[in-house]
C-alpha cells in the first residue's frame, strides 16, 4: 500500500509502515502487529473500522478501558492526517467499571454531551 499523502504535521517513514509527528516526534505504527511489518497495526484496522460504522449510523460510540485512551489518540492523529472530522464518541471505563472519561472527537458529537455527561 502506497500512501500518496502529503502533510505539514507528518513524516511518512521506513517503508511507509511508521508516521511521525513532526512537533512531538511521536510514532504511530501503520503497519507492524505483533513484528509482522505486513500486518495492519490496530490504529490503521480501527480507522477502518469506524469508517466502516460511519457508512452505517451518523455516529459511532466506543466503549473502551482507559488503557486504551493513548492508542485512541493516535487513531484520531490518523483521522486528522486524512482531514477527516469523523463523528466518533469514545467512553472509557475504568478498571472498577465506572465512566472514566468521554472523548468526542468532533464538534459534530457536542449535542451529546450533555446526555453522556448524565451518566458519570
């Protein structure tokens, strides 16, 4: 797969299976799960996926462990890099079940907030 996208805020590198973040210097893997270098990494199957749920419903509402939060980031730094602005809610939990934090990823989702909010 040959990404043809260029961008003020990433470097495509290593055989374009890694971008960086030029302003923090963070990576994020697009190919490489478990060291197989042709295996999509779960940030670049997760974009899929929500677009997938997007071409069903005008929203998508994700349920995830905290510890997940710092992968989540770097799948909206991907949406970001293909000017998308994808109506995309993430809840995370904690370990003790409880509502830890909700993510909206766009401005589109703001109306539920409120809604959401009601349950923490």
């Amino acid at each position: 797969m040959q990404l043809a996208i260029k961008s003020e805020r990433f470097d495509i590198v290593e055989d374009q299976k890694i971008l960086i973040e030029k302003s923090a210097g963070k990576r994020i893997k697009l190919f490489g799960k478990n060291d197989n270098l042709n295996y999509p990494s779960c940030e670049l199957l997760d974009v899929c996926l929500y677009q997938e749920k997007l071409l069903l419903a005008d929203v998508t509402i994700t349920l995830l462990p905290i510890r997940y939060k710092t992968q989540q980031e770097k799948v909206k730094k991907l949406f970001s890099l293909l000017h998308e602005d994808p109506s995309i809610i993430v809840i995370y939990f904690s370990t003790e079940g409880n509502i830890a934090e909700i993510d909206h990823w766009s401005n589109k989702t703001k109306s539920l907030k409120d809604v959401l909010n009601n349950y923490n």
